[in-house]
C-alpha cells in the first residue's frame, strides 16, 4: 500500500517473476522500506534505472590534481581509485602512511592491506584508531564500486580474492550495506612521532570515480607542530624504523 503497487505484483518482484520494474515503483518501495539515499541509489543501480559506469574503472589521476597535491601545505594528500589503490601522494602522506612508491600497484591496495596483510598482535594498519570502522567501509564502498563495474577485472578479482582469503571481510560482504558513516577524524599511531590526530576530508572527483583523501590538524595544534615535524623527516624516516 505504502509503495502504490499490488501486494501480487510486489510477491512476483520479491520472487524475480516480474518485468524489471520502472524507476517509479522503485521509489515507491525505497520509500517504503525508508532507505537510506545510498541505498535507495544502490538498488536503482541494481535494477538498471540509474546510470552505471561501463568497462574499467579509471586509475589515471588528471595533471592538475597531482599538481595540487604538491601545492598543500602541512597536508598529507592521496588520491584513491574506486577499488582503493593509492594512486597518487604527496611526501608527507608518504611519512605518514608509508612509501607508496616502494611499493608494486597491486601492493599500493588500501582494501588488500585492511583484509590481507600479515597479522600481528597489537597493531594496525599504519597504526590507526580506527581500523575496524574503516575495514566496514571498504567493504560498503567496494560493494558499490562492484554494481558499478560489474565486468572489472580488477574489480571484481579484487572482491573475489578478499571473499576468499578474509573471513571478516566475506562477514561483512553478507550484510549488504552500503551506507557509511563518514570518517571525520583519524588517529595514527607513527613508529617516530607517536600519536597524531587529524581530520580527514575525503572529496570526491566525479569525472574518474577517485577520491582525494586529505589530512590536516588544526592550525597551532599539537598534531600540526608533529605534522611539521613529520614532514621535515620525510618519507625516509618511516622506511627506516622498519624492522628488514
């Protein structure tokens, strides 16, 4: 009743019997079901009512954007793709984080290192707060990213690889979300600095289906004097405090 469609033709939908339904009944079911607008846009992509993007996902950054990236004072900057491999950095992402540039492509993968990377007691990924609620989005975003490239490769190997070798990950898979909380702030936990508290902004560049992920701390603070100090290290510190 709340949808505006017949009880018969809702049980032929739920059972895949039915023509693939308008745009218009889909919203009146989403508005039904109260989704969220990531969900109510998520199941209109399932049913082919909303654009899709087709064939690969973009991995090239524009020109202008790893310039920008070079101009950001007392910012650690990265551009993600839509499968989450690190794209572009700047120097002082570089300390923070790691040395992207040491790294293979496939290793540069954000989603692979939340899931698959060696386990050892008591640490997390570059050390962060908060790297349950991150490895929870990942699983969201890339959720998304799959309806949106079905016939990725990347894409979709990705997902494979990370239902199969992850038991938390193929957990989370099963949920079938895709609303997330975004991520405001953002703690890492450097091996020569120690603690450092940032905000995170994640700004999305529509045209390639990237993301620039941005981390500052508020001028004055604590955390900016440690990410000044960061950034006079450089990348080299963090490469050097690795055990070989």
């Amino acid at each position: 009743m709340l949808a505006h469609i017949s009880t018969e033709y809702y049980v032929r939908l739920e059972q895949g019997r039915a023509p693939r339904p308008s745009g218009e009944v889909l919203a009146g079911i989403a508005g039904a079901l109260r989704l969220t607008d990531a969900e109510s846009d998520h199941l209109h992509l399932l049913a082919g009512t909303a654009p899709s993007r087709t064939g690969l996902h973009r991995r090239d950054v524009r020109p202008s954007i790893l310039a920008l990236l070079e101009r950001l004072p007392q910012t650690a900057a990265i551009v993600t793709s839509a499968a989450f491999e690190v794209l572009a950095w700047n120097d002082l992402a570089a300390a923070l984080m790691e040395d992207f540039a040491r790294l293979a492509p496939k290793d540069r993968n954000l989603a692979r290192k939340a899931f698959l990377r060696p386990a050892r007691p008591g640490t997390t990924l570059y050390g962060i707060s908060d790297e349950a609620e991150f490895r929870h989005s990942v699983v969201m975003h890339l959720r998304a990213t799959l309806a949106r490239y079905p016939t990725d490769p990347t894409v979709t190997g990705l997902v494979d690889d990370l239902r199969d070798a992850s038991p938390e990950f193929a957990r989370l898979w099963e949920k079938h979300d895709v609303q997330t909380a975004p991520m405001l702030t953002k703690t890492f936990r450097h091996p020569d600095v120690g603690e450092i508290t940032v905000d995170c902004d994640s700004l999305t560049l529509t045209d390639r289906d990237q993301h620039l992920v941005l981390y500052t701390a508020p001028r004055g603070s604590r955390d900016a004097e440690t990410l000044a100090l960061l950034n006079v290290l450089g990348p080299e510190s963090i490469n050097a405090s690795k055990p070989p």
